[in-house]
C-alpha cells in the first residue's frame, strides 16, 4: 500500500507525537509499504527514516501564523496527492486542518485519522476562548464525518466519538499504540544510575511525562514527600518538561525536599529508557479528565512496563484495575492514600516488585509492539478502503 502520512508538529521536538509517528512509519516500512511523509522541515541527519520525505513551511504557533502554515500545508499537499496518487492519506491529529479533509474530498482519496484525544476537550479544560473550542468542535466533526476511517488510541476514546453516531462506530476503530522494545528494555540498574549521576545505593520513585494538567505531575511531588518520612533513603526522578516543570519545583521546595528530587529536564527518546531503569518504582498518574477521555494512560505505562519497571498507576473504572492488576499496583484517581499505599507495597517488598516485574515483561512481550499497532492500522485501512465510503449522519 502507497500511503501519504501528513505530519502537523515539528519532528526536532521531543515528545509523544514525534514517537508515534517515527515509528509507525517504520513499521509500515518493514511491512513492505511504501510511505511518503509530508512535514515541517527538520534535522534528517539526527531522525533517519526509510520513507520519502517532503517538507513544507511552518510558520510558528500562534493563530495567523498557523492559518499560514495550513496554506503551505495544503498547497503542498495538494501537489503531492497529484504527483504520488497515495492509496491512502492518514493524518494523526495535533491540530484541525479543514484543509487537508478538503484536498483529499477534492482528489478523492481515502482520509484515515488518528485521534488520541479531542483537542477541543484540551482547549476547554486549559481555559481556551470559546470561539477556539466551538470552531474545534466543527472541524472535529466535519474531519470525521467525511473521514474514510478513524482510529483512536483507546477504547474510552472510541466509545466517546462514536456515542450517538452508529455511522462514525462503523469506521472507527481502537488501535493500540506500542513501544520499542529494542530501546525499551531492562538494562542493569548500576550501569543506568552512573550514566545519570545516581547514587546506586538509594530506591528511586520515578515519573516520565510532560509537566502538564493532564499528567498532575505535583501528585508525584506530594506522594514522595509523605513517603520520605518513612522510607528515607526513597528519592524522587522526575523526567520531561512542560509549563507545570516550575511549579513542581516550587512544591517540593515548600515541602522541603527538594535537595532529595531531580529534575532532568526533557531526554532524547533514546535517552529515556536508561532513566525508566534507574528506577525502582515507577508512577503513571493522571487527571481525572484524561482518564474519562481515555482510559489508563498506555504510553508511558507500556514503556515502564517494557523495562522491567514496578509501576504504580491511575485507573478511573473497576474494570481498568482488574485489567492491570496482575503487571502494576492500581489507586484510584484523586486517592493520594491509596497512591502512597501503592508505593510503600513496591518499595518495601522488593521481591513482590520483583515478580511484578517478571509479569510485565510477559505482559508487553505478548501483548505490546509498535509492530503489531502498524499491522493493525494496515489491516483497518485495508479493509475500510475496499467497503467504500461510510456516509456520516
């Protein structure tokens, strides 16, 4: 299959988005495809990819400055649709470009999106304009409806979309995402801890994510203050960035234990997984938002997983926890007792983390590649491309 994979974000930036569509194009490469990728301009010395690449103008993030770049994008687009003929365009959603639904109604060819959030629900819990949230919500729905597939990135995700729309459940579907387990895997701790500057003889609580509302980074902060009364050689590793990095310093300057965290700022994807096997715990925590909208958070958790982590993490719904149960200890969003029950369990029953462990390495070994998200995509776009069209209501 011949598929155009049109890129929104800027690929020098480290972070989720630059996971997902690194290596999602290079498994559809492995697969025998040939993929084009449409993108803002970027270092091709420092992210080597086996695809064919095209670059387009961008101009910056605030809002005239993005209708421009929706112009370079779509003018570009257009010329490549005429030029490649892609059997496909797939497109992952960072923002709503009506644009690019336009170009490929215009040639006819089959629009897939990947939605791993709606960025109207985002804008209104960041306080957005309520024109922002309301021409979101237009251009939502209008990219979905006129969408040949939809794929999300978890199942409360696609019940949320398709609630009310029995059209938009026929062609939307949950498509995992995965992580690499060549770079994510269990390496020896000692080697991990001198790389990073660690003291090798302490027990690290760790957290990997953006400092943001949806990841409530400060619970970590607050949980490993109250764990430290107790377990004092416990230290706390916090790995990102994002606009709450500051105040997370502040609060654990307030609570006096700042001397005992260290922030690493934001890693090179490659760097991450040494990090990840610093730790002895590690924490995927959550707003309650984000796990209406989307279920336990699967990035992070599948990596920390894939290392050999002790994880502790969120759930919203029953069913979540019991899911997990048997590969991380599992505390209800909002329950900061519970989070820090979670913590002394793992900590202070190192073979219990031990065999925890040990499950989730069969766990993600089974159940967890980038690999088996790519051949699931594959087989989607594949078979919703031969149905025809689904006429939206």
């Amino acid at each position: 299959m011949k598929i155009l994979f049109v890129c929104a974000i800027e690929l020098n930036t480290e972070g989720g988005p630059k996971t997902h569509i690194v290596e999602m194009v290079r498994e559809w490469h492995k697969l025998g495809h040939e993929i084009w990728l449409l993108v803002p301009f970027f270092d091709q010395r420092k992210i080597k990819l086996p695809v064919r690449i095209r670059h387009y103008p961008f101009a910056g993030y605030s809002f005239f400055r993005r209708l421009v770049t929706y112009v370079f994008l779509f003018l570009a687009l257009i010329r490549l649709l005429i030029a490649v003929r892609p059997a496909a365009v797939y497109e992952r959603q960072m923002e709503y470009n009506p644009l690019i639904f336009f170009a490929c109604r215009l040639l006819k060819v089959p629009l897939f999106v990947e939605i791993n959030g709606l960025i109207s629900e985002d804008l209104r819990l960041t306080g957005a304009p309520d024109w922002a949230i309301r021409a979101h919500e237009i251009v939502e729905k209008k990219e979905m409806a006129h969408s040949t597939g939809v794929m999300c990135t978890s199942p409360r995700l696609r019940e949320i979309i398709c609630s009310g729309n029995r059209n938009l459940g026929n062609k939307t579907t949950f498509i995992p995402n995965g992580a690499n387990l060549e770079l994510f895997r269990p390496m020896d701790r000692r080697f991990c801890r001198d790389k990073m500057g660690l003291d090798p003889q302490l027990r690290y609580i760790g957290f990997v994510g953006t400092f943001s509302h949806l990841h409530q980074p400060e619970q970590a902060v607050r949980s490993f203050a109250r764990v430290r009364e107790k377990i004092h050689d416990a230290r706390l590793l916090m790995v990102g960035d994002g606009p709450r990095r500051k105040g997370c310093e502040q609060l654990a300057q307030n609570l006096g234990v700042s001397s005992h965290v260290t922030f690493t700022g934001l890693l090179r994807y490659e760097e991450v997984p040494v990090a990840i096997n610093c730790m002895d715990v590690g924490l995927v925590i959550a707003s309650r938002e984000r796990l209406v909208r989307e279920g336990v958070v699967a990035f992070k958790f599948q990596e920390l997983l894939a290392c050999g982590c002790p994880v502790v993490a969120h759930f919203l719904k029953p069913e979540e926890s019991v899911r997990y149960s048997g590969v991380a200890k599992m505390a209800p969003v909002g329950d900061e007792a519970a989070l820090d029950r979670a913590l002394f369990e793992l900590l202070g029953n190192p073979a219990e983390a031990a065999h925890m462990a040990e499950r989730a390495l069969r766990y993600v070994a089974e159940h967890v590649s980038w690999e088996k998200s790519a051949q699931l995509s594959i087989d989607f776009m594949s078979r919703m491309i031969k149905r025809g069209p689904v006429a939206d209501e």
